[in-house]
C-alpha cells in the first residue's frame, strides 16, 4: 500500500501491523521492535534514555501501545532531589 493514511486502523487505533492480535515481537512495527529489543536486555531506562538512543520522539506513545498489545513491559518511579520519572523494562518472562 502506498499510502499508509489509507491502512486499515488496528485495535490499538493505530495503522498497519502492528503484532498486537498475536503479542508476539517478530509482528511488530520497526519501532516497537526495537523499543521492546532495548527494554528486554534487563536494563531499566527512562523515556529520554530510550528516546536518545533510538532517536524516537515519544517512546511513552510506543511503551503505551506495547502494553496495549499485552507485551509485559513495567515501570518504577524513580525520585530525585528535584526530579522524579520513570524507569521502563520488559518483566521477567516476557520474551515470547
């Protein structure tokens, strides 16, 4: 299709295939691929470390649409003197 504006809308409101019937990673789109490949290697990341490594705008859009699908992707507060956000990882188990 050349026109992806003119895919049909997913569940998850999205276009085009986005693996999230089946849950698994091979049927993701490139981004959610490599945002779920990162967060599977054990390491917590925040969204701007995520977001400067893959150079995605808004890894939180891509982080919600994972969960969505039902990929097991956690989060912890992380507090500072000044500053708190979140760390995101892939739960134990969630490889499929």
């Amino acid at each position: 299709m050349s026109n992806p504006w003119h895919a049909p809308v997913s569940s998850c409101g999205r276009r085009g295939g986005l693996g999230e019937r089946t849950g698994r990673v091979a049927e993701l789109s490139a981004q959610r691929r490599l945002v779920y490949r990162l967060l599977s290697d054990g390491k917590p990341r925040s969204s701007a470390d995520i977001a400067a490594e893959l150079h995605l705008c808004d890894p939180r859009a891509v982080i919600r649409d994972l969960r969505k699908a039902g990929f097991p992707i956690g989060d912890e507060w992380v507090k500072g003197e000044r500053s708190h956000f979140k760390h995101y990882f892939v739960r134990k188990g969630g490889v499929r």
